[in-house]
C-alpha cells in the first residue's frame, strides 16, 4: 500500500511565502514522476509544476519564476516552494506521483489548503 501525505499549507499574505512537502511512504519500489497540482473553487484541477527522477522540471506558465519543485529521491519527498504568493493562488495543493508498487500507477494525496489573502 502506498500513501502520500502533504504538509504545510496555510494562510499567509499576497507577497508572502510557503513551502508545501510531500512525501510517499509504503511498498515502494520506484517514483517516477512527482508534482503538485491544484484545485481552487469551482475551477478544473490544474498542473502546477512537476519533477522527474533525473531532477528536469516543468511548470506552469502561472507559476513560473516564483514556485521551485524540488524532491529527495533517498527520502521519496517532493517540495514545492512558492514565493510572491498572489490572491490567485488560493486553491488546495494535491502532491502527485507515478510510483511502482505491485504495479504502476499515479496516486494523490489528501490535499493541503493554501490561502492567500490580499
């Protein structure tokens, strides 16, 4: 069984910073692709950034220049720090990893809320 669980979320002035974590936990026998989508109210969940065993990232033009993906390959941890936080970003933040277990699949974690207030 494999879990994700992220932490740090919160709420946190326009401007400010936080630094989300996540990290896989079970029968693991590889991570291949980790990263960090979000959800904010009534709006499609959409990619955020992602990062893959070999360190290349990719984000979204929204975030690009203020939020850095990065992971602990030997601590099967992906982080997601985000700086000049805008209103715009409120939404809850989902951890995202394709992992091997008995097979391979993608998994999500529970969520954490960000709040950016104005």
């Amino acid at each position: 069984q494999v879990q994700l669980v992220e932490s740090g979320g919160g709420l946190v002035q326009a401007g400010g910073s936080l630094r989300l974590s996540c990290a896989a936990s079970g029968s693991i026998i590889r991570i291949n692709t980790m990263g960090w989508y979000r959800q904010a109210p009534g709006k499609q969940r959409e990619l955020v950034a992602t990062i893959t065993s070999g360190g290349s990232t990719n984000y979204s033009d929204s975030v690009k220049g203020r939020f850095t993906v990065s992971r602990d390959n030997a601590k099967n941890t992906v982080s997601l720090q985000m700086n000049s936080l805008k209103p715009e970003d409120t939404a809850v933040y989902y951890c995202n990893a394709y992992i091997t277990y008995l097979s391979g699949r993608w998994y999500w974690g529970q969520g954490t809320q960000v709040t950016v207030s104005s």
